[in-house]
C-alpha cells in the first residue's frame, strides 16, 4: 500500500535519470582506463560533457519534481544552467580552459556536492539511508574541490582521475534513483 509520502517519478524520468547515471559512468571509466592516452584537451571534453551532462539533470529533475518546495527547485534549476554554462564554455575555449581547468572543475564538484548536501537536508521525502548516501556524495564532492582550491599544482591527469572518481559515485547514485523509480520515504506506522 502507497502512502501519500511515497513518490513514484514517471517512467520517462525514470529512463532519463538511469541515462544519465549510466553516461556519468561510462565517461568516468573512460576517463580511468584510458587517461594514459588520452591528452589534455581530450580529457577536458569529456569531463565538461560529463558536468553538462549532471547539469542538464538538475534541470530537469527542478522543474518536474514538483513535490520539491519551491526554493529547492530554484536552486536545483540554478546550479544546473550553472554547470551547463560553466562547463560549456570549455568547448569552445579548450586552451583557455586548460589554463583555469583546476578552478572550474573545483567549482563544479562544489556546486554539485553543495546541491546534493541541500537536496539531502531540506528534502524530507528520502528515507535515512538515503539521506545518508546522498549526504556522503555530496561530502565527498565538497571534499574534492577543497583538495583541488588548496592544491592548485596537482597535476592534470591526477585531477582527472579524482574528478572521474567522483563522477562515478554520482553516477552510480542518479541511476539508482532512476531504477527504484521513488524515492525510498520513511515507514509510516
């Protein structure tokens, strides 16, 4: 029996959030597998593809999770048009990108990781364990991009491996909530 605090997305939604997990992870195992080979512009397509890829998704999932208070779903819309500018812009200024790629990828794993932690504070429909896992994702996101803003020598490729890592995870965590389709609410009694 279903109660009213159980919320069910519709199935295209659902399709979509596993889509999008599944990219996020693909690019990440590429981006592990392959960062020997691959050079520095190519690495930096593919993870601002993967950052406009989750920016696209927090637009989405702001506009039709309309059981979302108001001012989550800004914040939800805003960071998104955030990553998709920001991350974006690297397509058509790959040498200038290169240059700044420590701070905009620290930015982008901030505003991701801030995201999460909010959706995870201000969202009262998750489960515990949800929270949880949401909270730890969004922590980990945080914690990277302090790494990266007070190690701004590290080099690129270990950059990337630290940014395909965290893409994963997030990966992994937006298609889990494709495939259960609901998010996982608390036992009412």
């Amino acid at each position: 029996m279903r109660t009213s605090g159980d919320i069910i997305n519709p199935k295209w939604m659902r399709f979509f959030q596993i889509v999008v997990g599944i990219a996020c992870i693909g690019i990440s195992i590429y981006i592990l597998i392959g960062s020997k080979q691959l050079g520095a512009y190519s690495l930096i397509f593919l993870s601002s593809t993967a950052f406009v890829i989750l920016g696209i998704e927090r637009i989405v999932v702001g506009i039709k999770s309309t059981f979302l208070k108001r001012s989550s779903r800004l914040i939800s819309i805003g960071i998104g048009i955030g990553l998709v500018i920001y991350f974006g812009s690297a397509y058509f200024a790959p040498v200038f990108i290169s240059k700044l790629y420590v701070l905009m990828f620290g930015f982008g794993l901030l505003a991701t990781g801030a995201l999460r932690i909010i959706d995870s504070i201000k969202d009262n429909t998750y489960s515990k364990d949800s929270k949880i896992f949401i909270l730890i994702t969004g922590a980990l996101c945080v914690a990277v991009s302090i790494f990266i803003f007070s190690f701004p020598k590290i080099g690129l490729v270990l950059l990337m491996l630290i940014v395909a890592i965290v893409l994963l995870i997030n990966g992994l965590q937006i298609a889990y909530v494709g495939i259960t389709g609901k998010k996982i609410t608390h036992m009412r009694v």
